[in-house]
C-alpha cells in the first residue's frame, strides 16, 4: 500500500484552508467505506488540531482499516446507522454524510433499505446537526442522479454532464432506487438550507476506484481486482461498452476537502477525471495488463442484472470545481498501478 499511502500524505498537504477545521469536531458517515474512509486518512494524515468523528456500522471492520490511528488523540469510532436518529451528545460542526448503499448487489436484493439509508439519513443527520452547532454539512451525492444523456458511444467526446443538466430516469423501476433516493436528498439537503438555514453543499462523484473496498462490494472495478488478486482472468458482466468518467479515490477526496473548504452554500459539485474517460472493457483491460490476465465475457443471472445501471454513456464536466483550485495529476494508468501496489498479486 506504499504508493496509496504516500498519496494520502500528499493530499493531506493540499494548499487549502485547513485553520476552518481548528478546534472543530468532524463527523465522517460511511467512514468504513472507499470514499469515506480515504477521507477519514487523509484528516488524520494532515497535522490538524480537530477531532475526526468515523461513523459506520461494522466495528470490526473499522477496528482493521484504522488500526494506524488507534493511539491518535484526534480518531474515535462511532458506531452508527444513518437510518436511526443520531444518539450523542457531541456537537458535530462539520458532517461528511458519504453513507449509502452503492453497490449494485444491493439495488437488487435491498432497494427499500437503498432509499431509506438516503433519504432518511440526510434527516437525521440534519436534524441532529442543526441543533448542535453544526457549520456547515457536506453530502456526497452522485452522478447517477443524471439519469440517461450526455457523451453518446459514437460521439464519446460529446456532452458532458453539468450541474444544472437533469437527465431521464425511469422512476418505476427497481433500480431507480438508487438514483431516485439520492436525488430526493439533495432537494432536501436545499430544502433544509431554504427553511432551516443550513449551510450544506453537494458532491456529485463518477465512478469512483481505490483500495480497501469491502467484501461485499460488487462493483465492476472491485471485481476486476479481485479476478488479478486471485491470479484469474478478468470476469466480465456485459460487453464493456459503457462509457463512464472515472476517478481515483484519492483525487475524490481532495475534491470533497475542495468543496467542504471553500464550495459555495447551497451549490453541487461534479467530481470526475476528465482524462479518465473509458469504456468498461477499457478499464478491464487495464487492469487485466496489471495482473498478466486477459479479459472474459459472462452474462449476469437475472436477478443479478436487476441491480446494473443500463445507462451506456456518463461523462461528467468539472469545470465547476476546477474554479474552486481543484486539480488532478497523473494518468488513470499511474493510479490503477498506485492502487495495484498494496493487492500482493501472484
């Protein structure tokens, strides 16, 4: 993990206005997951005089990914379902809301819990923080809330998503499950800054790829890996004609820091690199070359395929955060081989 780590500590110098955490207690939701709990390191990471709050639902879990930070003053674990009101005591000024289900197996098998983790959690959270002393509520959001449009497969430098575009999703489906709960908690999110006066901004990441993906996430890119990590050949789930942006995980959380630090109230973010513009297949292949592997083709069961975003083309502009300082460095190549470094491939 020697390249990721040596990424953490670079984005943890980052030229940002870090003296608006100071003596600020910082809640990070989802921390047991990829984003959030990269963000989680890169906090810990930067010599800051705040306490970080890494809330989660799996202590053991959490217990293995932040074993570094056991004897650090500034870490604590709280165990937490964004589902439940919050019970604590502890005023929270800044809250990182990045807990979601977003895996595609849980579209499929856990809809109803998809919908209420994001709906339900801006709730709580919001409430909770609102009435301690809370600054200011950063809530990662996605790029799925777009629905269809954008870059065309045989125009994939065409439109680019922005935040003001909105594009079509089939609300009647099982898989609108996601895309539809998560675009109902940004209006929220607006909603409780219009009548509350809550200070809030949005992230709105493509796909995301980094290490420490849980066990159960069943991603395209978490798959890929495993397939190199087990010495077998790449297992693919459909053509890998869809064409995405990218980012790596460390480059999203130096965008979330971003949009925490110096966003404007009440505004989304996109999060992508733009140079990461690939197709599936694309990306199976770059990490099959990793592994010394090639790439296969096997369809989903039905069931299976219930959870998988049909959408085939989401390319995202970053213009947007670009104004904020916001800025990426290296090749999706260099990052898949930064994540590859801590996999202890055969």
């Amino acid at each position: 993990m020697g390249r990721y780590i040596d990424d953490i500590f670079s984005a943890a110098s980052e030229a940002l206005p870090w003296e608006k955490l100071e003596g600020k207690n910082i809640l990070v939701t989802g921390a047991t997951g990829l984003i959030g709990g990269c963000l989680v390191e890169v906090l810990l990471a930067h010599d800051g005089d705040y306490n970080v709050y890494a809330a989660g639902r799996n202590e053991r879990r959490a217990g293995e990914r932040f074993a570094p930070f056991v004897n650090d003053r500034r870490f604590h674990f709280l165990y937490h379902d964004v589902c439940e009101p919050l019970l604590a005591e502890q005023d929270f000024h800044f809250i990182v809301h990045c807990a979601s289900g977003a895996c595609p197996s849980a579209f499929a098998s856990h809809p109803v819990e998809v919908v209420k983790a994001n709906v339900f959690g801006v709730a709580n959270l919001m409430d909770y923080g609102l009435s301690h002393n809370m600054q200011r509520m950063l809530y990662m959001s996605t790029g799925e809330v777009y629905g269809e449009g954008g870059a065309t497969l045989d125009t994939p430098d065409g439109k680019a998503f922005v935040e003001t575009d909105s594009g079509y999703v089939n609300c009647a489906t099982q898989r609108a499950c996601y895309p539809s709960s998560k675009r109902a908690a940004e209006t929220l999110c607006i909603a409780y800054g219009a009548e509350y006066g809550a200070d809030v901004v949005i992230a709105r990441p493509c796909h995301v790829y980094g290490p420490n993906f849980t066990e159960s996430d069943n991603r395209v890119y978490a798959q890929f890996l495993r397939n190199i990590q087990r010495g077998e050949d790449i297992v693919m789930k459909s053509d890998g004609s869809q064409y995405r942006s990218w980012c790596y995980v460390v480059d999203c959380v130096r965008a979330l820091l971003y949009i925490l630090l110096k966003g404007e109230s009440g505004e989304a973010y996109n999060i992508a690199d733009e140079r990461s513009n690939v197709t599936i297949r694309q990306l199976a292949e770059m990490i099959a070359e990793i592994g010394g592997r090639k790439v296969v083709i096997k369809k989903p069961d039905n069931q299976e395929s219930s959870g998988y975003n049909v959408v085939t083309k989401s390319i995202f502009s970053t213009t947007k955060l670009q104004r904020l300082g916001w800025s990426i460095k290296g090749s999706m190549g260099e990052k898949l081989s930064h994540l590859a470094s801590g996999l202890h491939l055969p």
